[in-house]
C-alpha cells in the first residue's frame, strides 16, 4: 500500500496551527477511508505569533522546491504556484488542487512541463459568488452603507437624502456569462431587470433561453447598463480590459460590482470616477492589491462597499471545495486522474503518467473500508 502525502498551504492555519478556515472543517474527514493517505500542512507558511506582518504578506506566499520535494500532492489556498516552485525537479508531486475555481496565481505551463496536473474546484463557488454580487447591487442601490450611518450618527433627519432605488426596469450589464454569471442571471430573474451580458466566448442560443441580449462591445454594456457585475476569469489578455474609457462611460446613476478579480479593473481610474461622483458607486470584493492597504483611496471613499475577497466564502461552498479536493486528492492516490483538471496537456506526458502509477496498486482498494 504505496503511502500518498498530501500538503495544505499554511495558510489554512492560526498561530497554534490549528484549521482556521470553516471552523476547522476542510473535509479531512473524507481521508478516514484512505489510510495510505498521510495528510500534514506547509507549516513554514503559517501565522506566527507576533508576527504582525503576516496578513500583509499572506497573498504573497509562494510554493518553493522544498515543499514541492516534500509532497505527492499539494492543495493550495492563497500562496502563489510559480515555475520556480519545480527549480530543483518534481519526482515525486503528482498534483496540486487549486481550492477555488481561480488558477491565475498557478504557473499552468511550468506545471505540465514538471508533469504536475493542477485540479480545481469550478463550480463549488458558483452561487456564493453570484449571490454575493446581488447583495452588493441590492445593498448599493439600498444605499445601505449610508442609511447605517445615519442611525449610528443619529442623523435621521438626512432620511431624505438617503432615498434608494428599486431594481425592477434597470438594466444589469454582466461581464463574463460563465457559470456565476449565469447564476446572476438566474438569482435576478424575479426582479424583472433588463440584462444585457458582454461574453465573447457565449453561446447566442443559451443566452437567448437565458433571456440576456449579447452587447457587441464592453463600450456598450458599460453605456447601457445601471450596474455593471463583473465575472470574467483573470488571463494574461483579460488584465486590465475594463479601461478607463469603460468606467467613463458610464451613468452617473449606474453603480460597479467586483467579485472577480481586481487586475481586470484600471483601479486607479475606478477610484478616480468615485472620486470625482462619475458613477454612483462600486461593490467590491476584490482589489489589485490584497489585503488592501489601509490607506489606500478606496477606503476613504463614501460611495464603496468593501468586504476582504471573503464574501462569496461561507461554509456551505467551503465544505464543498474542500470536498473536491479531498475527492481529487483520493483519486490521484489510487493512481487515477483527478476531476477537474485545468492543464489537460500535462495527461500525455510520461513523467506524469509514471508518476501517477506508482499509486495504481491503491486502486482497488474501497474508500468505505
């Protein structure tokens, strides 16, 4: 019974190394069935006590050589996944699980050339996502951030300053209709908004049964829509793409949502157009800097809600990415091929496949005992 170590990122642990995420379940439980699997963390990458620095850096951890020679499998949270990581080979690493749907901060090419597959969890998240980009357009248009202060000032008298919108009749603009985009669409059905969707690689034919009009161009969407949600995955061409002409475009009335990625936003230019009461506000969840530094612009902001790229993570959608990756652990243990795999190029190669064998003698053996 060939034994398979899988490593967790440090960071999933507090200062006493203790599971800090979904209180302490990450589906480790699933492992119970699969005694040849032996399970430990990147202890290097975790919290330290007094080391007040760490959450300023948490976003900046890397995967090195050293963790790579150490594991057969590694699930990764935050840390970042360069092709430095396999500098000193990778014999033994079969794959990493990606614990989110995201893979922009993992080297795809450095992996399949290590015959490393990287695995994922695409659709766990999907309706945390898109329901936390309705919260920040129903809080926005509520103008909730506002009516708040106004109760803990005491200042009931600006009531009439503080008047919201209804959604019903607006047109929503989605960027991106894949799968959390799809589910916006869906999640916005019973208010009877106008939805218009920018999605080069859409099917014309699910968007029309989705009743969504395809935009021709991002200039479009951004002139038409009164929220603008953003859904595109982060890639090389993607970065940057919503432009400061894009943000100008916009209505004054007409509020932007961010539960992507940050690196797809001029954010400079977005702080400028709230700055300046181009647009009526923005909801986001992700910056181009995380954690975002205290003294950054967008937090002196009135016009912005802002919550630390944690509001699609509840416990339900951890349970079940974390399930995925224990599932994709126990299968590449068994020497089969995990779900999910994001570099499918890396299934051909022969270091890959012999590496992948050299567990097939766990294969039949019954994960319920």
């Amino acid at each position: 019974m060939p034994t398979f170590r899988v490593l967790y990122t440090g960071d999933y642990l507090d200062v006493d190394g203790r599971v800090a995420v979904n209180g302490g379940d990450i589906a480790l439980d699933l492992y119970n069935a699969a005694p040849w699997i032996s399970q430990d963390y990147l202890r290097d990458q975790q919290p330290q006590p007094g080391d007040d620095a760490y959450w300023d850096n948490v976003y900046s951890l890397s995967i090195t050589p050293r963790h790579v020679r150490a594991a057969h499998g590694i699930v990764v949270f935050r840390p970042w996944v360069k092709a430095s990581a396999f500098a000193e080979g990778s014999d033994d690493l079969v794959v990493i699980g990606r614990a989110g749907a995201g893979c922009d901060k993992i080297d795809m090419a450095a992996c399949t050339a290590a015959g490393v597959a990287v695995f994922n969890a695409p659709d766990t998240l999907t309706h945390a996502t898109a329901s936390s980009a309705m919260l920040l357009m129903l809080a926005l248009a509520k103008k909730l951030p506002r009516q708040q202060r106004m109760v803990r000032e005491g200042r009931w008298d600006l009531q009439p300053e503080a008047m919201g919108d209804d959604l019903p009749g607006k047109t929503l603009g989605i960027v991106g209709l894949g799968k959390s985009g799809v589910e916006l669409v869906k999640l916005v059905q019973p208010f009877h908004m106008r939805v218009i969707a920018y999605s080069p690689s859409a099917d014309p034919r699910q968007a029309s049964a989705l009743g969504v009009a395809l935009a021709e161009s991002l200039d479009q969407l951004f002139e038409q829509s009164d929220f603008v949600s953003l859904h595109a995955r982060l890639t090389d061409d993607k970065r940057g793409m919503i432009k400061r002409r894009h943000l100008r475009a916009m209505k004054p009335t007409a509020y932007f949502v961010n539960v992507a990625r940050g690196e797809l936003v001029d954010e400079p230019e977005l702080v400028q157009v709230l700055k300046e009461r181009k647009i009526a506000g923005a909801g986001l969840d992700v910056f181009e800097q995380e954690p975002l530094p205290v003294n950054h612009p967008l937090n002196s902001l009135d016009n912005v809600i802002l919550t630390p790229h944690w509001l699609p993570s509840t416990r339900q959608a951890a349970r079940q990415t974390m399930e995925t990756m224990s599932k994709g652990i126990i299968a590449a243990s068994q020497g089969e091929v995990p779900e999910n795999v994001v570099n499918p190029d890396v299934l051909a190669k022969r270091s890959f496949q012999e590496k992948l064998a050299r567990f097939a003698a766990n294969r039949d053996k019954s994960v319920a005992g």
